[in-house]
C-alpha cells in the first residue's frame, strides 16, 4: 500500500522510514538465534532457510519441531509462516504461496503444482514473458518440454525448478556465530603443584583478555575448567556485574576460588585448563586513561569493588535497594541481589512518616492502653519496661486488595520516658502488640 | 628528617605558628609521598554550628565512630545505631564527585522509604547505596577496608561492633589512602575501647515536646580541633517528620542551662 493510500485510510498513521540495514542486521541476528534448530541456518532475503535434515529427531519428529519453532518464535514477537520440504525451493514456495506446514518427502512436485509462478524465485521479467504465452502455474511450466525451456526463458527458470524438485544441487551459506572464546593449556603430565597452575592460570587469562580486546568486548562469565586425571572435572564459572577485560581483576578474583580446589592425589592431578568466556558483552575500546570520563571510572571501580564482595561473601550478601509503593512497611523495601544491569526503580513514597530502622521481624511486645485507640501508657518490650509519654496514631495500614488475607495493623508511633521514639502496631484481628521499629 | 628551628629566645606567636605550619607542611609532603592521600575535602553537614566546630565539616579520608544510645555499662542492653544522623551525613558526602555508598552490617542498614522520604534529590542516595550483609569481625573488617580503598565510595556506614584498636587503626588508613569517610557505628558499651578513629560521636534520644524526634548529637574526642566550650561540644538535631531532614536546634549547653533544675538523666 502506497503512503498516500494509508493516509487516506487512517487519519494519523505513523509514517518510519523503511530502514533495510536494519533489518538485514535483525533478521541475521535471528539466524544466530535459530541456530537451535538446526547448525545451518542461512538468511534468504526476508526469510530464513534453516535446514533441519535429521535435526527433527532432536525435537521428537517434524510436527514437534514446527510446533516448538512456532511457539518459540512467538514468544520472541514475531510470527513465523513455517514449512518443512524436501528442499529449499519447495520450503521458500509453500512457505509464501500455498499452505504452510510439512511437504513429506517425495510429495514436492506435487506440492508445486498449484502454486503461481513468482514461487519459484525467478525474475519478474521471466514470470512476464511466461504469463505472455499464458503460463501462470508451477505444474504448466513442468508439463512443457525441458529442452525449450533454457532457450526461450533462460537458464534460471529451469535451475530454479529443478531446484525445487530436488533434481539440482542448492547450497546455501549458514550464519556462522562466533564461537565464546576459550584458551586452554595441557601439561606434559599431571600436577599437583598449585604454583604452576596458578601461573598457568594467569597466563591464560592474560590471553583471554587480550583474544577479548581483538574481539572489542568484555566477558560478564568466566568458566575455568581444570581436567583432573583421577577426578571429574572442576569447574570454576565466575560471574562479573559489568563486562571486563581486566586480566589482573579477573585474577584476584579467581585465585581465591583456585586456592579452594582439591587438585586431586599425589602422582595424578590436574591435566589441562581451559579458561573460557561463556558470555560475553561488547565493550568499547576505552580511551587513554587520562582523558577517561571520571564518572564511568567510577564504575568500573565499583564493579570490581562489587564483584570481589560478591567472590567472598556470596551473590546474595550483597544488596541494592528498592524502594517500592507499597503501604505494607516491609514490603516498600525490597533487596535485590542481581546483576546491575536493570537500572533501579525507587518510588517515592511522599511525605509519609516512617522509622529510620525497621525490624526485620517486628518484636512482640507488651502494652496498656487506656482504650483501644487511645493512647498508650506503658510497653514492655525487649526485657524492659517503659512509660509512654506520647502517643500518635493510629494509622490504619493494610495489604493491597489482592492480599486481603493479611491482617489489618494499627501503627502508634510513641516516645517513651527516655526520650526514643518507637513505631508499635497492633494487629487489628489478634488485638497482639509488637514493635516495628525506631526512629534511631 | 623533620627539620625546624627550635625557638632558643622568647619569641612572639608569630613566629611560633610560622614553625609550626612548616612543621605541618613538611608532614603533608611525607604522607603525601606515602600514599596517604590528604587532599580530601570535609563534608559539610549543612548544621553551621558543628561544622565551624570541626573546620568544615566531618572529615573525607578518616573514620568516625559513632557510639548508640543505649546502657553504657550492660553488654547485653538494646541499644540502636543513630541512623538519621549518619544517614545525614552519607547523604552529604555522596553530594560530590563520589557518589556510592556502601552499608556495612545488617544492624546499620537503613529504612530507604524514611531516608527518601518527598525528596526527590535524595533518590540517587539511596539508588546509589550497596547494602553488604557481613555478619563476623573479620568479614566486616575485610569488607569496609576493601570499601574503603574504592575511589567510588563516597561513604562507608558498618556497624563496627567489638573492632579492636589494630583494625581501626587499619581502617583509618585505608581510609585515609581512598578518601572516603567510614562511619563506624559502636554501641555505648565500647565508649571505653581505644581507637585510632579522627572523631568520635556520641547521639542519645531527646525528650521533644512535639511529635519530631530528637537528639543530643555529642561530641566526644576530635583530633587537631581545640575544644570549643567547657562542658563539650553538644548540639541537639531534630528530625522533620515530613520531609525526613535533619536539622540543627540548638547548641544542648545552652538548652540546658535555661532547664536547670529538670531532671537529666544525661549528668547521671
């Protein structure tokens, strides 16, 4: 449909250059991704040819795999026209002209017959000079003489249905996916000495880093696998909060994990290492440090600073914050303990009043009230008792309605004889006091 | 060597700060030329009083202490980390190049909602804050060292519970070779502990006639700062319930000569 048609449909249609790079580079990006289905996807135009001779016993047979690749790529947002053929013509035809589905094998001249002739990827002009001679079908084109055919409308037509038919060779050219890279190193003979390993080691991450730097990208994985002779292998994976290519931060964080490995016995041990990247992330070339942007320093620093938190105490020792809307106290901070990669969401929650330390369990306590919304007039709480001198509250807080299991509080928040001011809540079905927090 | 000529005739005061201050730049040179970074900047507090009192503001590059209120005798007593004010303070130091702070303990990590409260300028505070949760001596030890020397961290909040005199000592010089301010959190029992700390504070809970909480934020030890006032340096800080901001009241010296008489469990 031409622009001008569109804008008399629709009042207001959204008008984007049509960006063909674009799509070459994302539909090259899906061959990559397909590559699950097969080791030889190629892209064909505005297709993909994936050619899936005896991958389908992977899947469970050719039905499971149509199916399976038709889920997978909906789930990716696009929605695929597939069809299984003997060969690539008859797969690229049926995909666009007839029924999609499965052409078994043998079945592909017939599954051709009806189809128009723009499906055997021959030139418009050819299709021209046929409809000329009033030859508009596939099977008219078959029941013609072959001998007539090269002279008269070139040599491609009969390429292109012999191709079909699968009595001509076609080759296509798969998308090749780089490879994650590894280094690897095999001793002479099994060791035990931690010294040469750790030395191998480093040296092999030196080579990483700089295979990664030719390659303009930074590793966010890093598996080390050490082939014992009398052990299975050990594997050491790593992971870091930011790409990097740093050989020497990338060591001071495998050498602690190295020190732990049981290296295996004496006269036998560890036989080859391989250091490999298993994800990696383009990363730009950074510039002469002196001019580098102080802010992404920082980063960096941080990162390492994180990672090497992270290596000693655990990933989930080391938290951000999450402020969330959220009127249950506990549950507007949350602690996440992931890669930084999201960027943090925090709420702001307006001018409410809340303790500036909260119990990670409230503490069940003991108070006199004079009435049950009044005020309060003496707590027992942690072993200790003290006079309340004043009282807010209460502030009735609740679960989201979807919650409504949860009970119903009331907050108090209450200055002692000492002078500290508490945040108690009195939970509305149980009438049961407890403590929540201070406002230290 | 250091070098200056002793005074041998009585000489006026002039001179006497004239060798002194060379006396002090020759030492900056020495630990300059050690690692020991000193061109950190004090973070102002924006409470004018107290930051006249320490030059500034609290230190950059140097460990503070920060003793709870609670019983100073009694291991076993409640006692609470005083979070709003120390919250204060990393806010502040996070207003500047550096902008990463990193909470050391379980016990010191902060309610977020109550530190943003409405203020929007305060997001990236707590957007910007690592909460660690190291549970031993020696974890948290290893953790605010390693912290420390991160040119990134504008501040370190740990909890700083049964530190003995070397790690301090170790961790004021980390912190003086990163430059970044380690906020230690010590509870009132180890007011009695040495440390190698620059200041220590002490912050009690103070009776308030409205519903603001209060403190006595106190003063306790400063090194290289003259001591301004006879009975200490005491200030009480109150905390706006809605906007979730510290500010300065008065100096408590004063306040507490207009109430004499009350009782004040603080002279016990």
């Amino acid at each position: 449909m031409a622009l001008s048609q569109a804008r008399v449909v629709l009042s207001n249609p959204r008008v984007e250059p049509h960006r063909g790079d674009r799509n070459s580079a994302s539909l090259r990006g899906l061959a990559a991704w397909s590559s699950r289905f097969s080791p030889h996807v190629a892209v064909d135009g505005d297709g993909l040819l994936i050619d899936v001779s005896g991958c389908a016993r992977a899947f469970g047979g050719e039905e499971r795999l149509l199916a399976l690749a038709k889920k997978q790529y909906a789930a990716l947002g696009f929605e695929a026209t597939l069809c299984i053929a003997p060969t690539f013509g008859c797969a690229w035809a049926v995909a666009r002209f007839g029924t999609p589905g499965i052409v078994p094998e043998g079945e592909a001249r017939r599954a051709l017959l009806d189809l128009p002739l723009a499906a055997l990827r021959i030139t418009g002009a050819a299709v021209q000079s046929l409809h000329e001679v009033g030859i508009e079908r596939i099977g008219q084109v078959m029941e013609l003489p072959r001998s007539l055919l090269p002279s008269r409308f070139g040599d491609e037509l009969l390429l292109r249905v012999d191709q079909a038919i699968g009595q001509a060779l076609e080759l296509i050219e798969p998308v090749r996916v780089a490879p994650p890279p590894v280094v690897s190193q095999v001793f002479d003979g099994p060791t035990t000495q931690w010294e040469a390993i750790a030395v191998c080691t480093r040296v092999l991450i030196e080579r990483l880093a700089s295979l990664l730097k030719e390659k303009e990208s930074g590793a966010r994985r890093i598996d080390i696998v050490l082939e014992r002779s009398d052990l299975p292998p050990e594997s050491l994976t790593i992971t870091l909060s930011m790409p990097t290519r740093d050989a020497r931060h990338l060591w001071s964080l495998v050498r602690p994990r190295l020190e732990r490995v049981n290296l295996g016995h004496e006269g036998r041990g560890v036989e080859e290492i391989r250091v490999g990247a298993s994800l990696v992330k383009p990363m730009a070339h950074e510039q002469v440090e002196s001019w580098g942007d102080r802010r992404t320093d920082h980063q960096q620093e941080l990162a390492s600073l994180l990672d090497t938190l992270r290596n000693r105490l655990g990933t989930d020792r080391v938290c951000r914050v999450q402020v969330r809307e959220s009127h249950l106290p506990e549950r507007a901070m949350v602690l996440r303990c992931g890669p930084e990669d999201e960027p943090s969401r925090t709420a702001l929650l307006g001018a409410i009043d809340r303790p500036t330390l909260l119990f990670a369990n409230a503490e069940s306590a003991a108070v006199v009230s004079l009435a049950p919304d009044g005020p309060v007039m003496s707590l027992q709480w942690r072993g200790g008792e003290s006079r309340i001198t004043t009282t807010q509250g209460p502030e009735s807080v609740g679960a989201e309605w979807w919650r409504r299991r949860e009970p119903c509080r009331s907050y108090f928040k209450v200055q002692d004889e000492h002078g500290r001011w508490l945040w108690l809540y009195r939970e509305n079905q149980t009438s049961m006091w407890f403590v929540h927090g201070i406002w230290a | 060597m250091l070098s200056a000529v002793p005074p041998q005739s009585p000489v006026s005061a002039q001179a006497h700060r004239a060798v002194i201050s060379a006396l002090a730049e020759q030492i900056e040179a020495r630990q300059q030329q050690f690692g020991h970074r000193c061109d950190a900047r004090p973070i102002p507090t924006g409470w004018q009083d107290i930051d006249s009192t320490l030059g500034g503001g609290v230190a950059a590059g140097a460990l503070h202490e920060w003793f709870g209120d609670g019983d100073e005798c009694s291991r076993n007593a409640p006692w609470f980390p005083p979070m709003a004010v120390l919250a204060h303070v990393a806010h502040r130091a996070t207003l500047g190049e550096r902008q990463s702070t990193i909470w050391v303990g379980r016990r010191c990590w902060a309610y977020a909602p109550a530190l943003i409260g409405a203020d929007e300028s305060k997001r990236p505070f707590v957007e910007r804050s690592m909460l660690i949760d190291a549970t031993t001596v020696d974890e948290r030890a290893w953790a605010i060292d390693l912290a420390l020397r991160c040119p990134a961290i504008a501040a370190v909040i740990a909890d700083g519970t049964g530190l003995k005199l070397a790690i301090t000592r170790r961790l004021q010089l980390a912190a003086a070779s990163g430059g970044a301010a380690c906020l230690l959190l010590r509870p009132p029992w180890e007011l009695s502990e040495l440390s190698a700390a620059k200041t220590r504070w002490r912050v009690r809970a103070e009776c308030s006639e409205n519903t603001e909480p209060r403190w006595t934020v106190e003063l306790l030890r400063c090194k290289g700062v003259r001591p301004m006032r006879r009975e200490g340096a005491r200030w009480v800080v109150r905390l706006d319930d809605e906007t979730g901001n510290v500010s300065l009241v008065a100096a408590a010296g004063e306040r507490r000569d207009s109430a004499e008489g009350s009782p004040d469990r603080r002279t016990a």
